[in-house]
C-alpha cells in the first residue's frame, strides 16, 4: 500500500472513531442486580458524569431502601413503626403513599406488607415458612395498616408484627430517577435499566432501542422484541428469585391473600411513560393473572402489558392487540 493510501486509512480510522465513543456503557452490581447504563453523548466527560451520577443515585436509593442493610431507613421503619409513629423523609414517605395508591387500584394484590410474611423466605438458602407460621403472619398482610401523617412525616403500623418492603417498586423509582437526572444533564438518549426494570430516554440515535421479553424458561431465548422510544418497562418474572420444591415453584412475588407464591403466569411486562408505575403494575398484574390483570391494564390509557401465562401462551393488552392487527 502507498504511504498515501495509509494516510487515508488512519484519516479514515480518525474520523470514525470518534462517533462510536459517543456511546458509554457501564454495568455494576446493586440492589442484588444488575444496574446498567447506556447512553448517546457527543462529550465524554458529560457522558461519564452521567453515567456516575445515576450510579450514586442508585447507591442512595438503596442506602435508603434497602431491607437487607440494618442501619437503611427501611429496616429502621420495620424494628419501630410497630410501636408507634417513626419519623421518615419526604421521599420514602410519598413513595410509601404511592405504593398505597396502587394497593387501592390493584384491590390488594400489590402490597408492600406482604414482607410480614415475604422475609421469611430465603431463597438461596431454599427456606420457607410453614403452614403454621404463614396462617399467624397472615393477619399483619394488609396495607391499610401502614399509617402515614403527611403533616407529621411518620409512619406507623396499627398492628404488631407487619413489616414492609418496597422490592417491588423501588427499582423503577430508581431507574425512573436516574433517567430524570440524565435528562438534565441535557443527556437525549438513554437506558438505565435496574434487572427487570428499564427506563428509556429518547431513541437509539435515529431507531427505536430494541428490548426483549425473555422466555421465562429459557433465558437465552427472546420470545418478543419491542421498539420503544422515550417508555419504560418493567418485567416480574417466577425465574427471578426461587426455589422448586416437590414440584412447586416458590418465588419472590406474594399472593397477599394466602401468603403464598402466585401460579397463574410466569411473567409479566408493562409498558407506559413512568418506571414506578411500571414497576407497580407489572407486580400487580402478576399478582391479579391473566384476566383481572389486563382488566387493569386495559384501564389505563397510557399502559400496555405482555403477560405470559403457566402455559407459556402469550396474552396482551388491548392497545397492544390492535398494534398486533
Ligand atoms: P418485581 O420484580 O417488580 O415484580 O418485584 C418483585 C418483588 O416485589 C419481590 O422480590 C418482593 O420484594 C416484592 N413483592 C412480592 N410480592 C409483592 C406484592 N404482592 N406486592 C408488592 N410487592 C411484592
Ligand atoms: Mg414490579
């Protein structure tokens, strides 16, 4: 090749190769998952202050919410809101309030008290309660004995033994968060993705980004590709956190009726503009099943759903049979 020629090649190597850097990647470990961040940005250095910022956003959230950190605002709540008012901040307050919202709108089936039972279980571990301890812990599941004094700023619980925990709303507040702070850092095009819950910001630069709904049996295996631009998604699987045992699956989403792991489906994805409702619903479709969930959804003008039901038959929403034809 003429010296020419090579001159040309690196022009050409030079000039492509800072387009492709305006992409930034990072993956970390939190909130016993996987936080993922991916964004467009002509500036590196914006990108990577991005990139941190929501991480420690994330890392706050958590401090905050965590039920498995004993000094976390959540675990605080859980030793003394039996006892009486616990004095917490705005932010845990008003998503306490909201996850309330959602047990009215879900008839109970989304409810944070279920952890008066759920923190009996220990998956890895392969531990459950038994029938005996599940019928006395029922009673303390129940939303409405989570009290909260908006003019105070205290919780209490009005019976002994309840505890909460916010596992199944906390992700899409936080993916919902990060993307918010993204967003004022004049960042376009984005995913924060925490797990099962992802927040999109904007489009893949001129396409919609691509995200798959998995087989819940499979994991290599995408059973449905959807093209979304400024949306979030939330997916509640039966795979996530489980033990099988003569037969049946227990897992980590909780029928607050029986105390026990929902059977009807194996996972559900929702679709609309804001991840804490996202992440909402997609436990509580989960929790009401095939029909009452896409009742629900099909309530909810902004919303779609994708439930895949004990059978692997697929079920949708109607907004999103229409798209079908
Ligand atoms: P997700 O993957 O969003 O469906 O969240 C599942 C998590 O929600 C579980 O790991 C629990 O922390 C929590 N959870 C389980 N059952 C319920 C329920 N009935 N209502 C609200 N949260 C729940
Ligand atoms: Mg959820």
């Amino acid at each position: 090749m003429s010296s020419r020629r090579w001159l040309l090649l690196v022009l050409a190597l030079l000039l492509i190769t800072p387009a492709q850097a305006e992409w930034h990647r990072e993956e970390v470990a939190m909130m016993g998952t996987r936080i993922r961040v991916e964004l467009w940005h002509a500036d590196p250095a914006v990108a990577r202050q991005g990139i941190a910022a929501v991480l420690e956003e994330m890392r706050r959230i958590d401090a905050s919410m965590s039920p498995y950190k004993p000094d976390s605002e959540l675990s605080r709540i859980n030793a003394e809101a039996g006892h009486g008012p616990v004095a917490i901040n705005r932010e845990l307050l008003a998503l306490i309030q909201r996850s309330l919202d959602f047990s009215e709108l879900s008839q109970g089936a989304f409810d944070i008290t279920f952890a008066s039972i759920g923190h009996m279980y220990d998956y890895r571990q392969r531990q459950r309660p038994d029938a005996d301890s599940v019928r006395q812990a029922l009673p303390a599941i129940d939303y409405r004995h989570v009290v909260l004094d908006h003019e105070r700023g205290t919780i209490r619980f009005a019976r002994e033994g309840v505890r909460i925990d916010l596992g199944g709303i906390a992700k899409g507040y936080a993916v919902e968060r990060g993307a918010e702070i993204l967003r004022r850092l004049g960042i376009e095009h984005a995913e924060v993705n925490a797990g099962g819950d992802s927040r999109i910001l904007g489009d893949h630069r001129g396409r919609p980004w691509m995200v798959g709904v998995r087989d819940p049996r499979d994991e290599n295996k995408i059973i449905v590709q959807l093209p979304l631009i400024d949306e979030a998604i939330s997916t509640s699987g039966d795979y996530e956190r489980y033990f099988d045992q003569d037969g049946i699956r227990h897992h980590h989403i909780i029928n607050p009726g029986t105390g026990n792991a929902v059977s009807g489906v194996h996972s559900v994805s929702v679709i609309g503009p804001d991840g804490t409702s996202t992440d909402a619903l997609s436990t509580s479709v989960f929790v009401l099943g095939v029909e009452k969930g896409l009742q629900l959804i099909d309530s909810l003008p902004e919303y779609e759903a994708i439930v895949i039901d004990n059978q692997g038959k697929l079920h949708f929403s109607s907004g999103l049979m229409q798209l079908r034809g």
